[in-house]
C-alpha cells in the first residue's frame, strides 16, 4: 500500500472526524507508522486512510480504515480507536 498517505495534513479522526472511519492507530515515528502500514491488508469495500498532525507532545501520523457504510459495517460504538486522544 502507498505510503502517500502519511503526507495528508489531517488530525486523527478522533480529533477532526472522517466520514465512515472504523479504525486507526496512532505513531509518535513516522516509520512506525509506515511499518504498520505495509502490513495492512483490508477487503473489498474499505479504504486505507491515514494523515499527519501535530499536538502538545508533538509529531504524530495515523493510518485508519473507512468503511463505506456505517450501517453495513456494523454498531457505530464498535468503533476501534487505538491513540485517541483524550483517552
């Protein structure tokens, strides 16, 4: 999967939501987060996203999964967020 991703100037969908992001984690490195990028492997139907930001530690980036539907996918309280802020 592309890395291209990683250059989006987004804040993780906990802090600015996306429309039908199911899941993502969190990456202080961007290497960590390329890493776990490459060994990601999604179905038919989702989308890889992903981004960078900033916040009062510093550099982040993300890589999520957008769904097409919320309703097909499933309970919106089922929602996985690895790194959310303010947890």
């Amino acid at each position: 999967m592309t890395r291209e991703i990683l250059e989006n100037d987004h804040e993780v969908p906990s802090r600015s939501p996306l429309d039908n992001a199911v899941n993502w984690s969190l990456f202080r490195h961007r290497k960590d987060a390329e890493d776990y990028l490459d060994r990601v492997r999604i179905d038919d139907g989702y989308e890889l996203i992903g981004g960078h930001s900033q916040d009062s530690i510093g550099d982040y980036w993300w890589v999520g999964v957008r769904v097409s539907s919320i309703a097909d996918w499933g309970h919106s309280q089922a929602i996985n967020k690895h790194g959310r802020h303010g947890d």
